[in-house]
C-alpha cells in the first residue's frame, strides 16, 4: 500500500473514507479495525465479482472474517426490488445477524442497492463500501444515499444510510472502461465548478491519471463538507445536483441509453451557457466548462429540444410542486441556489441550447 489519505466524515454516524492504492488486499484487516471479524456477506456485480471479489474474499478471510457472496448482473437495470429481494433473502438464507456485516463492491449500482439491503436487512446492520467506479469514488460512496430504482422512475425508493467504513483501491480504477471513467470525470469537474478553482484546473486539462488519488480525495473532501452540513438534503446539500436537472432530463429523454456522467455533463454546460445569458456569470465561465468537457471528452451539447427537455424535467423528484431548486454558477467555484417558479425552466433551457 502506498501512502493513504483518511477523510473523517462526521455525519450523524461518523466513518472515515480510506484512499490509495492497493487497499483492496489489505481490505480485510481495515474493516477488522472498525469490526470485530464476524460474518461478511460481499455484494457485487458480475463484472466486478470476476475483476475482484477472490482478492477481498481472500484479504477478508486472511483477517479472520467468514465471507459469503451475493451477485446480481452488472447494470442499472438491475437496481430494482427484485434483486434487493434476492440479496435480502439470500442474507437471511446465510443467517447473517446484526453483528455481521455486508461489504458492497463495486461502482454505484452495487453501492446504492447494497447499502439499502443493509439499511432494511433486520432494521439495518452495518455496511462498508468499496467503490470501484470513479463516479462512485468520488460520490456515491460517500455521504449516506442508499436507493433502487421503481419501474415509475429513478432511485425512488431509498434511505439515508451510513456505512462504517469507506475503502477507496485507486488501482481498482485501472480497469474501467474509458467511458465508464468519464461519466466520473464529469462529477468530479462538478465539484470544481461548484468549490474549487484550482481543482478543476486539474481536471479541466483532461489529464487526471497521474493525479487521480489526490484528485478522488479533494472530491471526498468537499462532498464530507456539504455532507457535514446537510446530511439530509434539505438545503446546501442540492448545490450537489449542479447539472443535474437538464442532465435527468437528458437521461430520461434518451430512455437511459445517455449515461449519466454524460447527462451532467451536457446539464452543467446548458445551465453554464444560461447564467451567463442572464447576466448571473462571469464571462468565461461557461466557455472554460465546455472546454474542459472537451478535454475530458465529454458532450456539451444535445440534440433534444428544450420541449422535450422541459416535459422531462417536470417529472424531476427534486421538484417540489410548483417550484424547482437550480444551481447556478457564478465564476468557477461559487455556485448559488435560486428557487423558481417550475414554467420558467423552460427559459433557462432554451438560453442553454
Ligand atoms: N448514492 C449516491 O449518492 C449516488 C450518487 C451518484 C450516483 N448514484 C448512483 O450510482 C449509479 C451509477 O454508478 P456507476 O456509474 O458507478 O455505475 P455502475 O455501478 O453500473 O458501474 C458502471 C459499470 O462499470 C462496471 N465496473 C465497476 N467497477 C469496475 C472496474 N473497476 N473495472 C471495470 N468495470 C467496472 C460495472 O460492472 C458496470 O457495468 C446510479 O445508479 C446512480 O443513481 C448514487
Ligand atoms: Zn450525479
């Protein structure tokens, strides 16, 4: 293991974050220093059970740990009910009790539903997550948000649930695909647009390999700070869906077949070319995002109209009735919150195409 970056996350259940390379095989004898070894029950997906799962189960075992394994076809498609009820009763079929503890391997998909099953499984035993998508370093296994998806739409059925324990292997990273990376290219520039300067001057260069740990943990960082003082999601928390209002819409427009990463990716440039319409941003602050999505090879631009956008949008699950929150930058690293009525959406959409 090289050198590790810890990030406390103090929310309503404390854990600390753990980022580096070549945690994975060590993973056992981080968790044994959070948990006494007992049962681990590691969910995964297919492609990441192939990739990675002997090395956990074996670096579990060598701590003293008793490993099972639940895995479910890679894909959102598979984060549904059913299989949060195969992975609850395939809990339940191992006699896991609460003293044990589910261990989540792989990007978001795993994390979201993972997490769930361990907040439902006997009213909620403890989790660790170890992601192993960029996207889901650098946010979704951080901060509490568990969820599946209904056939009525997306993560509509959820908790707020910690895990005890976050393991980030860099390495893992390695053997993403290259759009697969990206989609988590695009949620790290997310977090320079809405804090820091500087990095995403890193990001926008589009060369993150070589900077990639201290990248993941600035993103870690910022999220634990918008975490710590919104851990529920009523208030500076919604700065983190900066690009994702047009982004959903895009998603949805395109039946999911536009991944997310590259949803926000379009959302953070349209809602970036309307603030400067509007005379809210500094002049280059939208050129200099599309740029860096051009780095990044990221789209800007999409071909839906602000119709079909608008109408999408309306069945966003952040709207509140007759209003809708958005995030709006006003230089690289400030962004601000402006609720407005939902008809006027529509205006910053068209100023964004
Ligand atoms: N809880 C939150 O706060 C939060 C935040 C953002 C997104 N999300 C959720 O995260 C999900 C998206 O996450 P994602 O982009 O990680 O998708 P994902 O989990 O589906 O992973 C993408 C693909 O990469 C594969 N993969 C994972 N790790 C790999 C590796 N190391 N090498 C090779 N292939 C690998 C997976 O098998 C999958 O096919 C969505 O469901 C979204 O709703 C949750
Ligand atoms: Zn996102």
């Amino acid at each position: 293991m090289t050198g590790l970056t810890t990030i406390r996350v103090d929310s309503s259940r404390p854990y600390d974050v753990i980022i580096g390379e070549g945690i994975l095989d060590n993973a056992g004898k981080k968790i044994a220093d959070v948990k006494n070894p007992c049962k681990a029950a590691i969910i995964t997906d297919s492609t990441v059970r192939e990739l990675y799962a002997d090395r956990l189960a074996f670096s579990l075992q060598s701590a003293g740990f008793d490993t099972c394994l639940f895995s479910f076809e890679s894909g959102e498609a598979s984060k549904n009910i059913d299989t949060l009820s195969d992975a609850l009763e395939f809990l339940a079929s191992r006699k896991m009790t609460r003293s044990d503890i589910i261990i989540a391997l792989g990007g978001g998909v795993v994390g979201d539903l993972a997490g769930f099953a361990a907040a439902v499984y006997l009213r909620g035993i403890d989790f660790v997550q170890i992601p192993t998508t960029l996207l889901a370093a650098v946010d979704s296994s951080v901060g509490g948000k568990t969820a599946i998806d209904l056939k009525n739409g997306k993560n509509l059925a959820g908790c707020f649930y910690s895990p005890v324990l976050v393991l980030c292997d860099c390495k893992t990273l390695d053997t993403l695909p290259d759009e697969i990376l990206s989609d988590g290219t695009a949620e790290a520039l997310k977090y320079g647009v809405l804090f820091d300067g500087e990095l995403f001057g890193k990001i926008a260069s589009g060369k993150v390999a070589g900077d990639r740990e201290s990248i993941i943990a600035r993103c870690v960082d910022l999220k634990r700070m918008v975490v710590e003082t919104d851990e529920f999601d009523r208030g500076a928390r919604q700065l983190l869906n900066f690009g994702h209002t047009i982004g959903h819409a895009i998603e949805k427009c395109s039946g999911f077949t536009i991944s997310h990463g590259r949803g926000v990716a379009v959302g953070m440039a349209m809602i970036a070319k309307a603030a400067a319409q509007k005379g809210i941003s500094e002049y280059d602050c939208a050129p200099r995002i599309i740029s860096a999505l051009n780095n990044c090879r990221l789209p800007h631009k999409t071909d839906y109209t602000a119709k079909q956008l608008f109408e999408a949008a309306l069945l966003d699950k952040k709207r509140q009735s007759g209003s809708i929150t958005l995030v709006l930058p006003r230089r690289i690293g400030e962004c601000f919150l402006k609720k407005i009525p939902v008809e006027e959406l529509i205006e910053y959409i068209e100023a964004g195409i």
